[in-house]
C-alpha cells in the first residue's frame, strides 16, 4: 500500500475496525501496526443483540506508532462499553451526562488537544474512533460493545456487520449466536466480498430455535489470487425471522422482565385511502424527478383494487390530479401513470398548502361518506427542500396540519437528499401518527421510495392497545399503537412485580377491517424463565436492557412532541436510564481520560439526525503527526502514558425504522475531487462491430481488404445457449425482432421464468426478470444494477462487486467481472452479466441445461424440446435447418465472441439463428 503522506519520523498507521477491523497505513512500513487478532461476538436473544468487538494490534516498529481503532455500528444501537488495555494497563470509558462530559472536553479543547471530527459513515451506520500512541514492540487490546434491538421490516431482522481488514489477520473470527424461543423460520447470509474460497470458512448451524453462524478465514483464504493483501472488504449481513400465528403474540420472560412481541399471521388486509404528495420544485429537477416518477409508476402497480388514491403535486402552488379520490382500477391506475410520467420540475416549494390540500381530499370524502367503513387513511409526503412559497414557517405548518388532520388520518414524511430539514419533517410526521424517512440520492433511490411504500402499503390493525393485569406488572413501555402493518411487529416491555402470579395474562385489543378482534394470551412465569437459563451465549439480565433500551428509544421520541413544561420529566427519565445501563444516548457521552492525573480525555456522543447534514461536519486537520507535538521525534513522554483521541460520529435516523441495507456509496464529504482520463485510440472508438463467417466456409463474400482500416471485432451474440446431448454444443441467438417483454424461457416444474426486454435499434437487453418460486423471489438486471426483490423487500446491487448470499436452497453469487449466477440443487443455473465487450449489453447465460424439464418452453426454451438438425446444405456447408416443434429455422455458421467466461472472451464457431 502506497503511503498517503510523506514519510515522517513519527509513522502512522491506522487500524480502522468496522465491526471486524479496518488497517490503513500511511507508511512504507506496510506491517508496522500489525492485527494478530481480531474477534466480533454478537449474541441475538430474542432480538435483542449483544456485540462485543475486540481487536489485538502490536507496533513491530522500533519507533513510536499512532494506532486508531475505528469501529462503525448501527445507528439504531447504543454504545454501553470500552476499553484500551496497554501493556496491562486499563484505560476504560465513564459514561456520563452530556453537560458534564462536554464541560470536560471543551477544556481539552481550549488546550489545543484534538477535538476529533464527525462525518456520515453511510444509510445504516455510525462511526466510534479512538487514536492510542503504541511503544515499540508493544501491544494494545481494544474492546467495544454495543447493543440494540433488531427491527423487523418487510418480515425479516437484519444485523449488518462491516468486514474491512485492509491487511492479513492471522486470528480472524466472527460469530454470531442467535437464540429465538418461538423457533427460526427462516434464515440467509449474505456478503459482498465472499470467494469460492472463503466461502469454505464460513459454517452455518441451526435447530429450532437456535443457529450459529461463524466465519474463520485462515491466511491462506483471506489472500486476494497472486497478491498479499485482503480479500476482506465489505458487507456481511444476517437476516432471520421467526415461527408466528394467528394469536396474541409471543411473551418471553427472563429475570423479572418480560417482552411481548405481536406480529400476528393470516390477518385480512385492511383497504386504504392514500394520497401521494409530491415535491416538483426546481430543486427536483433532473435525476430526483426521474426516479421519484419511476417510483410512483411502480408503487401505482402495487395499489390494491380495494384500494382509492390521488395526486397532489406542487410547486408554488398545489395541484391535485383528481378532484376525488378514484378506486385502483387498471383503468385510473394508467391514467395516474400517464399523468405522473408528465409530471416536470420547476418552480418554488408550498408545502402548507400542498398539505392542506390533501387532508380537505380526505375530510370532503368521509363528509361525503365516500371512504369505505373500516378503511384506513394515509398522506405521504416526498420533498427534497424547505418551504419556500406561501406559508414557510415550519412551526406554523406543523400547527396547521396537525388541526386539521385532527388524529383522523396518517402522515408519512420522506425527506429527498440532504437540502430538507429532516426535524421539521420528523415532528410533522410524527404529530398526526406516522413516521419520516430520508431518501439518499443514489441509483436505487427509487427503490428506497419503494421499500418505504411497501412498509405502509399493507395495513392490519388499527388502534391496537395491550392490556395487563395491574398486580403483574409495572413500568410497562408504549402501550398503545395507531397501526400495525403487515411485515412489521409491535415490541412491548416491562417488569414483573415482586409478588405478581404464577400466570401472566395479556390481552390485545384491535380493529380489523370491519369488527374488534381481542387476543388473549396467557403463560406459566417458571416455564418462560427457563428457556433463557440453558443456552451458555445468553448474557445476564438481556431482559431487562431490551426494556431500558426500548423505553429509552420512546422517551427520545416522545421528547419531539412534547411541550417545554412535559419535555424536561421525559429527558430526566430518558438521561436517567441511560446512565443507570450505560447507554451513550444522545443525552449522554462517554469519557475515555488517562489514569493518574492526566487530564486530557476524549469524548463519544451520539449522534442526532436533524438539520441538513452538512452543516454537522468539522473538518479534522492532516493527520501524520504526533498528536498535540507536530515533528517531534521519538515517543512522547513515557511509554505508559499514551495520548488518545476518541470521536464518534455519524448522523442517526432517530427512533425510526432503519433503510435497507441495499449496498451503496456512503455518504461522507471529501474535499478532495479525484479525475482519471484514460486514453482510447481513435479507430478503436469508431470500429463497427460486424460478424465475419469462420475461415473455411464454402461461402466468400468478403469484400477486399481496406489497408485504412483494421478488421472489424468478432461480435458476442445477445444469448448463446449450450444444448447437452445434441449433436451442436452451442447454439448462438441473434434477435432481430422484438416487440415488448419477451417470454425467454419458463419451466413450470423447475419453479422459474425468465423474461426481458430486447432493443433491436441497440442489439442489447434493455433489462432481464429471472422470477423464482421456491423460494419466491424476484432477480431484475439493468445495465445499470441488479435488484432482488423478496417479500416485497428490494436490495440493489451494483455490478461487478462481489456477492455471496446463501439461504437454504438457494444460492446468489457475482465475482468481480460482473458475472452473476442464480443455482438451486437439482435446478438449472441461469447467469447474467453485463457484458461491455464487443457487442455491449446484458447477456444470459444457463448451465446445468440438463435439468430442464420436458415442459420448458419460451422463445430460448424452446431449443430444450428435441432440436432436430438438417444436414449441412449442398452447396454451403456453413447452413443448416433445425427444426423445433414443427417449426424451422436457418442456422449459419459464423465466428462469434464467447461471453460464458467473461471478458475478453474467446472465438468460436458458433451455429447461429435469428429470431
């Protein structure tokens, strides 16, 4: 690795650990700061995960090295622990009230000791940094722990762990321990730097209600092919769910607390009344307004017929499509769609206007008794920007939209990039019941709008209220829920009474489309104690911190609503519990200070997702010194007395559901702007890519060679399909005819069908759908990435970065040529690259055709249904005619480019037939 600063006396290296380690070195001492070990324990108790992360590092240097340890967490989990344990000396970090801890640090501050900066670190995460000075030969262990609980969304928790060593570890090791009494129902890894071969390191084990999953590279495994340095660099991400039924949920209880989770099956979707208000300001225009109308024709689809809706867009002035609400009938739903695709960016920014435009659709419908009974209303709300036009204090239009929605409807906020403010939008959402979200300007930014949408798109409940006896129990969390949605879950704590029963009973109480429903539920205490006393990984007292973490998360956001007479108790409570567990909370801050009279210290705070975000960042000076001595040679002061820097830093989506995890660029600001140009040769940009017959064919029509020119590039054809068993191994497909979606190939027996869109202006698929039934899931590939849709949950992928997800029977895989396979046991593998050589485009690609069934049909499938081939013609061997159900086709011989291996691929003599 090339050092990124000259060379000083005083080296530096950087270990930056997120969740696994990170190393970077800024010296030509590539090994100096060398990780021996490096560990991450994270135990999931009914969802309720424990993360301990250590990482061993020794400075092989005989000069004085700056070792920062760098961890990145959820921004959903709470720091309750860390430590740094120099030549057998504890450093450890005080947990204190924000005041106190800050009057601490602003001294460090005022004494020209580094203050630390903050940056975003992504959508999911947020950044912990500790700097330590490291003695030569000596060796510092660092240990941070975290905690939070997982969230369930589109009907799965997620735990994301970021893996990026940056160099080989000789004792790398991940476990992750999940204990669920109500049984795992489902379960997937999923990594973005996994090979072939450090796929053999990870074991995956499970029963019932428990699984394993551990990942321990050895060197060898951890090698990039023919270099020294890491593979590992990337995602891995569990996601679970658990066994549930149509009942009051499930209760488990564990040292004088309990947890109650509803998310109960087979519930009737409720119909519902949305209206989409949207953002067309000038700030809109270009790539925001695109995807937010490629979002809306997509969420328009997925519109219940049940269901009614309408339009709203504006700029300086509001607009609704409809002077009603209409049913999502496939007659308004085209028309909605056609009115959205005209949809074009300009003006200013109404937003009270838009909003009360909205919520008058709503109150003249039900005045009019024009909402079906039972039926549940929602606004959501997508702006990129600040009011501008009309009413624009922000304070005033939250008064005006919470009067005259009056509690009767729901409003969802999603705020588009970072020019919004996201607080003003949290608040106005969460006074009339909903929730806000940020979108992140990226390419999959129109699947985030549809992941939100899908969120809320199914609602079951309404008015959902838990009931338990008063001589039970005590300092029960939110009781009390607006709605439940289909995919999610209803988390409710509390603690048992010193004398409560041998039998705790529980009720939830709900509306359903059009009646009450009451669970009720009732367990025996002893027996529920007993499921958390036999697994050994289950840590002391999870309970209880699950209920402190929960009801810490609701106080926060309680906090955003209340008065300033009711917001002081609530902060109390909420800073209270948090030093009580040793949360840092945005009301508290951790303290790492030297022992023995030293006073310099470092403080970790939380971060708060508010304003626009780029007014939170500070700019941290070169780094490449020694802290606090610029030039100084040698180690400063004595050995055992090392100077440390801690940061924590990151902007958090407070108290509300987590983004998925699609991978993407993280969001972090860099000054600095980096250009390549690389150099193409002219007549490579101007070669026409042409077919050219194989040498030897009966047949010359070549015209006489150019000398001006060179030849022309043999061309990959759009499809090449192997044909095992036939006397020809290849069949090439060009398409020359093509009108709408093309049915490429479907076998009912095999469980899948492949569709796509071939442009025959531009010889390339425009996109490619492989949809699966067992397990149902849905792979749609663009030129531009790579989208997985499961359970209604989208992830996108980019190509050409590595992916390795493993759910039982199924398997998804791409190395870093692009090359993506989709493989079940006993089943055909279909494979999708985006090839960029001659001929560009996606490609398809099957393997293991074998498998195909004796019902596989499709414009390609059908070449699996007995191919009869002619002989080659009398007066040119390089023709034939094969026949396919009766139908003929002519087929020439022609040299083409092989795509199956990647680029550059390789020459073949390929029969080739046009569709």
């Amino acid at each position: 690795m090339k050092p990124s600063a000259p060379c000083r006396t005083c080296s530096i290296a950087t270990v930056l650990l997120s969740l696994l380690a990170v190393l970077h070195t800024s010296t030509p001492q590539k090994n100096d700061i060398d990780i021996y070990s490096l560990t991450v324990d994270s135990r999931v108790s009914s969802r309720f995960a424990h993360t301990v992360v250590t990482s061993r590092v020794v400075n092989k240097a005989n000069v004085v090295q700056e070792a920062t340890f760098q961890v990145e967490l959820p921004k959903r989990a709470f720091i309750t622990n860390f430590s740094m344990i120099i030549d057998g000396v504890t450093y450890p970090g005080n947990i204190k009230e924000k005041a106190a801890a800050q009057e601490q640090y602003s001294t460090a501050v005022a004494r020209g000791e580094s203050a630390g900066l903050i940056k975003a670190t992504g959508r999911k995460m947020e950044q912990f940094q500790v700097s330590v000075n490291v003695a030569p030969s000596a060796k510092v262990t660092f240990e941070l722990v975290y905690e939070e609980l997982l969230k369930r969304r589109l009907e799965v928790y997620e735990l994301l762990l970021k893996i990026q060593p940056q160099q080989l570890v000789k004792h790398l090791q991940m476990d992750i321990h999940i204990f669920e009494p109500q049984g795992i129902s489902f379960l997937e890894t999923e990594s973005t730097f996994m090979t072939n071969e450090l796929a053999d390191a990870l074991t995956i084990s499970r029963n019932k209600t428990k699984a394993h999953i551990r990942f321990k590279p050895t060197l060898s495994q951890q090698k990039s092919p023919g270099q020294e340095d890491t593979v590992l660099n990337g995602n891995f991400i569990i996601r679970y769910d658990v066994n549930r039924t149509l009942s009051g949920g499930s209760i488990q209880i564990e040292n004088g607390y309990f947890v109650h989770y509803f998310a109960p099956e087979g519930l009737p979707t409720i119909p519902k009344n949305v209206i989409f208000v949207i953002d067309k300001s000038g700030s809109m225009l270009g790539r925001k307004i695109q995807q937010t109308r490629e979002a809306l024709i997509k969420i328009l689809d997925d519109l219940s017929p049940r269901d009614q809706f309408n339009l709203i867009s504006f700029s300086g002035d509001a607009t609704q499509w409809k002077p009603l609400l209409v049913p999502a009938s496939a007659e308004d739903v085209n028309q909605a769609r056609r009115y959205v695709a005209g949809i074009q960016a300009q003006g200013g920014t109404n937003i009270n206007d838009a909003m009360l435009m909205a919520v008058q659709l709503l109150s003249n419908a039900n005045r009019q008794e024009l909402l079906p009974a039972g039926s549940v209303s929602l606004i959501i709300l997508l702006t990129d920007g600040d009011p501008t036009v009309g009413e624009t204090n922000p304070a005033r239009i939250q008064k005006n939209v919470q009067e005259a929605i009056a509690g009767q409807y729901s409003l969802f906020c999603l705020g588009f990039g970072f020019d919004v403010s996201y607080a003003f939008l949290e608040k106005l959402a969460l006074d009339n019941g909903g929730l806000a979200r940020r979108i992140y300007e990226d390419s999959d930014s129109a699947l985030q709008l549809q992941d939100f949408y899908q969120e809320v798109a199914n609602p079951l409940l309404t008015a959902v209220t838990f009931e338990y006896p008063s001589n039970a129990v005590e300092e029960v969390s939110q009781d009390n829920f607006r709605l439940l949605f289909k995919g999610s879950e209803i988390v409710v704590a509390g603690k048992l009474q010193d004398q409560s029963p041998d039998v705790l009973s529980a009720k939830v109480r709900g509306h359903l489309h059009m009646q009450n429903i009451t669970f009720q539920t009732e367990i025996r205490v002893a027996e529920k104690e007993e499921e958390f006393q036999s697994p050994k990984y289950i840590f002391h007292s999870f309970m209880e911190r699950l209920w402190a973490y929960l009801t810490i998360q609701q106080l926060l956001e309680k906090m955003i609503l209340a008065s300033d007479a009711e917001k002081q108790a609530l902060e109390t409570r909420a800073l209270n519990l948090s030093l009580q567990y040793s949360f840092v909370t945005p009301l508290t801050s951790m303290v790492v200070t030297k022992p023995e009279g030293e006073e310099r210290s470092e403080v970790a705070e939380k971060p708060v997702e508010t304003e626009n975000k780029r007014k939170h960042f500070h700019l941290a000076g070169p780094s490449g010194k020694a802290p606090g001595n610029p030039g100084r040679i040698g180690p400063q002061g004595p050995v055992h007395s090392p100077s440390h820097h801690l940061t924590y830093h990151g902007v958090r989506d407070l108290l509300l559901p987590d983004m998925l995890l699609a991978p993407s660029i993280p969001d972090e600001v860099d000054l600095r702007i980096k250009a390549r140009v690389s150099a193409i040769p002219s007549d490579t940009m101007t070669q026409r890519h042409q077919e050219r017959k194989p040498s030897g064919s009966s047949e010359d029509t070549s015209q006489p060679a150019k000398t001006d020119s060179p030849p022309a590039p043999i061309q990959a054809p759009p499809v090449i399909l192997t044909l095992p068993g036939q006397s020809v191994n290849h069949l090439c497909v060009d398409i020359k005819h093509s009108q709408g979606p093309m049915n490429l190939l479907s076998d009912p027996d095999q469980g899948v069908e492949v569709t796509g869109q071939y442009e025959t202006e531009k010889a390339q698929f425009s996109w490619i759908e492989v949809t699966f039934k067992n397990p149902q899931l849905q792979v749609r590939a663009s030129p531009e990435h790579v989208v997985v849709t499961r359970n209604r949950r989208n992830s996108a992928y980019k190509w050409k970065e590595t992916l390795f997800s493993v759910t039982p029977g199924f398997n998804m895989t791409m190395d870093k040529a692009g090359l993506l396979l989709l493989s079940s046991p006993d089943k055909v593998t279909i494979g999708l690259l985006p090839w960029d050589g001659p001929g560009e485009g996606l490609r398809l690609l099957l393997r293991d055709t074998d498998r195909f069934s004796s019902h596989v049909g499709g414009t390609l499938g059908q070449f699996y249904q007995g191919v009869l081939w002619g002989p080659p013609a009398a007066a040119d061997d390089s023709r034939r005619t094969l026949s396919v159900q009766g139908r003929d086709y002519s087929a020439t011989r022609l040299l083409k480019l092989d795509y199956q291996e990647g680029s550059p691929g390789t020459e073949i003599s390929c029969w080739s037939v046009e569709l």
